[in-house]
C-alpha cells in the first residue's frame, strides 16, 4: 500500500486526508503545513506524523506521495521538488496558473519517471463519464453547440481570509482559474481541445482583487463545434454548474455532474436518464456558496486512479498534460480579454499585466 503525506491543511488539504480512509490504493502516511499548529491537529486527528516543511517529507523513505493541497501559485514549486526527490505527486488544481510553470511540471516528471496526477474530481461523477462515452462514440452525431457554466458567489471575507486569494501571483485568476477550472475541463474533457477563444471579464462585486469576478468567452472547438464558456463569483446566491452538450443526433444537459436532460436520437422515445428533477433541485446547494461543500466519493475515485497508475505503471486519467489543458484554455480566456483580441491555441506561454 502506497503512503501518501498530505501539504497544506487549509480548506482542502483536510478533505483530501479524509478521503485517505476510504481509499484503496493508498493511505495517509504524513501532514505537512508551514503552520506548525495545524499539522499537529490534524497529525493528532489522523494518528500520522506530523512536519512544517516539504524537504523534511521528501528525505523519508516511507513516504511515497506528495499531496499537494497548497496555494496554485505554489503547485508547480512542490510538484518539481517532488519530481526530483523521486516521488509521486497527487495536485491539486489548478496545475499551476501559468503554462509555462505547468510546462517546468510536465518536464520535471519525463525526466523523474515517476507519477503525476491531477485532481479533477469531477470527471469521476458517474454522469459526467457516461457523458463522454456516450459523445466518443458518436452518439450525439457532430458536435454543434455546447457549454458550461459556474454561475457562483463568494462573498468579500472569502477573498480577504488568507493573503492568496483574488491575487495575480498565486491565485493565478478569479472566477475561472480558482471555481470554474472543473467546469472547463469536463467541458474539454468530453467535447475536445479548443482552437480559439474570444473573451471579456470584469471584476463588478468585490474589492481589493487583482483579479476577474465574471468572466465571459465564445470558443471554436477543432471539431468545429461552437460554445460558451461562463463562470462568476459574483451571483448571489450562487447555484448549479451547468454542462450543455448537443449535437446533430442528441443533447445532454449536466446540472453539478447530474443528467437533467439526456436525449439521444439512438434511443428516441426512452425516458431521460440521471437526476431528473432531484439533480436540479440538489444543485442549488454547495459549493456554489461554500467552498468547503465538496463531496468525498469522486475525490477517492481521483486519487485511487493515480496511485493504481503508479502500481501499473501508466499514466493516470488526469495525467500532467490532462491537467495543464484548463490552465491554458483560462489563460487563452485572460489573453484575449487583456488585448481585445481573438487568441489561437495551443497558447504555452502567458503573463498576465499586473
Ligand atoms: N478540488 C477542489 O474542489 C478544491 C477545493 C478547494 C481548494 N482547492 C485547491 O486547493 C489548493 C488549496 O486551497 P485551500 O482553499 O485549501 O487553501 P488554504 O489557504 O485554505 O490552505 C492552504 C494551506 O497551505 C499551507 N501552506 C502554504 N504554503 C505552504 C508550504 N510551502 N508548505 C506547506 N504548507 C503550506 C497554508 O499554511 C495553509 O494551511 C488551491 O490550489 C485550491 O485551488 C481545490
């Protein structure tokens, strides 16, 4: 059994070490926060040892994984100091919140050989996976119109706890690198890589944030389709992340991960599966107000899906470069934003105006 040590105990940090009890792959082995007060805590809630700096982690042989819950702007630094101790790293998303510092990632595990792998825990949702088998196998004819949304609120105190939040550095955006990341790359995920993007964002609703409350962008897909791409933290009271999904021969609607509207031509006449009503009436809670509200099961699907790719030696469903496609679809988004302009993709270097 794999052990995994847990960096940074704020928000999420915990929520990962609870997932490590229903896990089957691998277990928490250590806590780790610069806050020597926290890792203690939660070393006394988890019976693990407890350490306030990575170097002290990565010299231990006991330890297989590095668990990166740590502000984004920081992933990239723990994840390349993982890489060259010769461990496995879990990261949480974004990647980082640049593409060339996700570029420094991905060249920093070719060389270690070891394991990287993301968090988007969204893509183990039951629907969101029959979603993107049903349009891999065509099943949706060609791809025409399709979207997301992340139409959610975060009050002033959000971004005032903690010196990261709503900063260029190392929040790396708003509304989109930090809440509407998941959205983006199921969006990615299930309808595939974008061509280019055109983009407005606004910050209307909070103060003292270098960065976007709203944000707004039309996006050409290869396969030609077309779609919308939406995300705020500014829409009290905040409700549902939505996925619209149709094509020539079917449309698929996601409310929070749920079916609320499955229509394929190939099954013309059945009832539409998934949550129906009771998703949408669901989705109006969660994380769309709190960002502690995060379900436990598909993050214990996450993380067992890397460490089993370690064992296999593979590579993971949210691979290094699975990981860094939302971060360069946003920084397209902030690109095209900043200068008024359409912006073609791949985009691999960006740096946003202070
Ligand atoms: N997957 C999800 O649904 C989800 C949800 C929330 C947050 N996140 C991501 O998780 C990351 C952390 O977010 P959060 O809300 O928990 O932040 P937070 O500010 O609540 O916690 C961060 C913790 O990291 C510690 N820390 C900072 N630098 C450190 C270092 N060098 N070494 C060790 N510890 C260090 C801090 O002391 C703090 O305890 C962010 O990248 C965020 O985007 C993901």
């Amino acid at each position: 059994m794999f052990k995994s040590a847990v960096v940074g105990l704020g928000v999420i940090g915990p929520h990962h070490c609870k997932c490590y009890r229903s896990t089957r792959e691998i277990q928490l082995g250590a806590v780790v926060d610069t806050n020597a007060e926290r890792a203690e805590k939660y070393a006394k809630e988890f019976n693990v040892p407890w350490f306030t700096s990575l170097d002290e982690v990565l010299k231990r042989e006991d330890i297989d994984f590095i668990d990166i819950c740590v502000p984004s702007g920081l992933h990239g630094d723990l994840a390349v100091a993982a890489a060259k101790a010769g461990k496995h790293v879990i990261s949480e998303k974004p990647m980082d919140v640049t593409p060339q510092r996700c570029g420094d990632i991905i060249r920093a595990f070719k060389k270690s050989k070891t394991v990287f792998g993301g968090i988007f825990q969204h893509r183990f949702a039951d629907d969101s996976r029959r979603t993107k088998a049903a349009v891999d196998a065509g099943r949706l004819g060609r791809l025409t119109f399709v979207g997301c949304s992340t139409p959610w609120w975060r009050a002033q105190e959000y971004y005032d706890y903690g010196d990261w939040r709503g900063t260029r550095k190392l929040d790396g955006g708003g509304c989109l690198m930090n809440q509407g990341v998941h959205a983006i790359d199921l969006l990615l995920w299930i309808c595939g890589p974008v061509k280019s993007i055109f983009a407005r964002t606004a910050l209307l609703a909070h103060q003292k944030i270098e960065v976007e409350d709203v944000a707004v962008a039309t996006v050409e897909f290869e396969n030609g389709a077309l779609g919308v791409i939406s995300g705020s933290t500014a829409s009290f009271p905040g409700s549902a992340v939505r996925h619209v999904v149709t094509g020539t021969a079917g449309m698929i609607n996601l409310s929070d991960d749920q079916a609320t509207i499955w229509q394929l031509k190939d099954e013309l006449g059945a009832q539409p599966q998934g949550g129906g009503a009771a998703a949408t009436a669901a989705a109006t809670v969660g994380a769309a107000a709190d960002p502690a509200a995060v379900s436990t099961d598909i993050f214990v699907r996450n993380i067992d899906d890397i460490a089993r790719a370690a064992r296999e030696g593979r590579q993971p469903l949210v691979s290094a470069e699975e990981h860094r496609k939302a971060v360069e679809c946003i920084s397209a988004i902030y690109k095209s934003a900043q200068t008024g302009r359409p912006v073609r993709l791949p985009l691999r270097r960006f740096e946003p105006k202070a």
